[in-house]
C-alpha cells in the first residue's frame, strides 16, 4: 500500500496507506516522546483500541474519551481535555494520538496544538471521511454557534495512519458521508474517480477491497499533494473546499444534529455545481453527472424547514469569506474547479433553491 509524503513549512510527515498499520502504529511515536494520551470515544476504543493499545504496549499511555458529535465540538471539550492531560502528568514531550473519525481529529489536534503551545500529535483516523480528508493537513479547530471550525489551529501531525480495515465496523451512514468527500475529489481533479464511483457503485457501497483501497489512496495523494503546496489555504488548497461552502451552513443552520459532515457537503457540492450551470461556468451535462452521482449516494437525511434565505444569510459567516466576499469552489468541468467571489447573491439562492428541491433526501 502506498505512503504519501506531505511536506510543508510546518512539517513532514508521511500519510501511510495501508491494510493493518493499527497493529504497528507505535513505530510512528515520535523515540523521544514521554507520556502518550489517546484521545478518542469509547465506541471507537471498544472496536479498535486492543490493536492500539497492543501496539503501544508497555509505552506509558492514558486513554481520554471525547463524547463525539459534531454539538461537543466545542472549546469546553478542549478545555477538558487538557486538564485531563495535566492531571496525567502531561509535559511539553508527551505526544497526542487523535483516534477518531473527523471530529476527534479536530479535537484532538487542537488539544495538541493548545496544550503547553504545542506537542506532538499522531492522527489515526477510523471513519472514511477523517481518511481521504480531515485527518491530513493539519487543520484543527472547534465550532462556534455562528458556524464551523471558527476557532483553530494549523498543526501538522508527526504521521497519519490511515487503516482502511477499521471501516469494517463503520455505520453504513458514516461511510456513505466519507463518500461524499471522495465524490468532491473526483470533481476538483480526478476525472478517472469520479468514473469509478459511477461504474462501480454497488462494489463500492459494498466496501469491496480493491474499490475502497483504490479511492482511499487518491483521495490521499491528492491532499497530499494540495496541502505540500498550499499549507494555509492562501491559494490551491481552497479547492479542496468544494461544497464546503453551503454545506457548512447547512450545518450551522441545523445546530450540527441533523446532518453529518460529509451529507452537508453532499448537499453544498449540489448547490455550487447548480451555481456554476446558472453562471454559465459549467455546462448542463456535466452539472447533471455531478448531481446524479451526489444522489445517486444517497439519500441524506431530511431538509424539510431548511430555507434557502436562512443558508444564504449564514454564507457571510464562513471563516472562507474574506472581507465581506463570499468564495465559492465551483466546477468548470469534471475534473477542474475555480475559486469565485462577487457573484451576484440573487443567483447564489436561486441556486440554494434548486438544490434544495434537487437533492435526494429520506
């Protein structure tokens, strides 16, 4: 299985893919790290943490539960936390393992990178979404009432394993939302992606092998790739944001219990491939594929009461506007995206609009 290089001003590491590094993941401990604390919730411990803490073996270590969901995603967790590791013995060398899916990685990024101005974090990422997306760059952060990740931190991981035989006992949901953030890969920049989520929809649902390692490991390369060029989202990096846009205010609109992430960028990934057929930046037939292929995953879970001018309203809120200009990642085809600002805001809801009627939901 492949090992991506990320390489950046604030870090290199490896992204390594591959069936069963659970058991090794201790070889990846930075030699002169102290006390180890593993941040996760208990469902995924109890599936997961024999083999880590197998692997870890006599190394001193501490299990801290984080409760999960998006509501907790908060700076109190944070806070929590590390008085937890305080009351362990933490010190400037002890080193985080964020075991999760994407909102531990978060977490327990943040608590790594807060904690005595910084320590050393290993993200294992459990969920498909933390995989091919969260688990790689070094975004961390927690969520205000007024929208998502407003207070964070870069902090680059020391290593990101990336186990695809966890998703095993991963809810079916769960890994449908981690599909979703494959579907935006294919978009922004794989076309060959995107035709394999077409083609093979059964096999990939089914969690086949050979599909999910083969989706899993793009997804990684391109982040990778992204993240070596762009640590800071000033420039290239900003692709990665496709559907992120409206999908984060779906979320806010919503107060983070109604959607995963992954279905709010399902949704937000309809909305702006809409936007950019009404702007005359996409062409009808490609804007039907992405559409079809979004739904085709489907369904996500009811949008009934969301308002278009409520979504609207919240875009202004998103940590991606700057200056009062709303950027939308919008794609030019399959396989190439833009970043755009200005567009006129009678065109962004009538956007907003149609994916709400467009977009399959139970």
């Amino acid at each position: 299985m492949p090992e991506f290089v990320v390489n950046t001003a604030g870090g290199r590491y490896a992204a390594v893919v591959e069936r069963g590094i659970l058991a090794r993941a201790a070889q990846y401990i930075p030699v002169a790290a102290g006390k180890i604390f593993v941040i996760t919730t208990r469902d995924v411990w109890q599936a997961h943490g024999a083999s880590l803490g197998a692997s870890l073996g006599a190394r001193d270590h501490e299990v801290l539960y984080f409760p999960g969901r998006e509501a907790n995603k908060r700076l109190a967790q944070v806070e929590a936390l590390c008085d937890a590791m305080l009351e362990g013995g933490a010190d400037r060398s002890s080193c985080v393992i964020a075991f999760g899916g994407g909102i531990v990685g978060d977490v327990g990024g943040f608590v790594a990178a807060s904690f005595m101005r910084g320590v050393k974090v290993l993200q294992i990422p459990t969920t498909l979404l933390a995989q091919v997306d969260a688990a790689i760059g070094g975004k961390t952060g927690v969520n205000l009432v007024g929208g998502k990740n407003l207070v964070g931190a870069f902090h680059q991981p020391h290593a990101v394993l990336v186990d695809p035989t966890v998703l095993g006992t991963l809810p079916q949901r769960e890994y449908v939302a981690g599909l979703y953030e494959v579907v935006k890969y294919g978009v922004i920049q794989t076309p060959w992606l995107f035709e394999l989520l077409e083609e093979k929809r059964d096999g990939v649902l089914g969690r086949d092998p050979e599909a999910v390692d083969s989706l899993i490991a793009e997804s990684v390369r391109i982040k990778a790739e992204v993240v070596s060029a762009d640590e800071r989202e000033s420039g290239l990096r900003r692709i990665l944001n496709f559907g992120h846009t409206v999908g984060h205010a779906l979320e806010a609109e919503t107060r983070y219990e109604r959607f995963l992430h992954g279905e709010a960028v399902g949704f937000g990934m309809i909305a702006a491939t809409l936007l950019a057929e009404r702007i005359g930046l996409l062409d009808k037939v490609s804007s039907e594929s992405v559409v079809e292929l979004v739904n085709d995953y489907g369904p996500i879970p009811s949008l009934a009461r969301v308002e278009a001018e409520n979504l609207c309203g919240r875009l202004f809120q998103d940590k991606k506007t700057v200056q009062g200009k709303v950027h939308f990642v919008l794609p030019e085809s399959i396989g190439s995206v833009t970043v755009q600002s200005g567009i006129e805001p009678g065109a962004v809801l009538s956007a907003t609009k149609d994916a709400l009627r467009r977009t399959r939901q139970a």
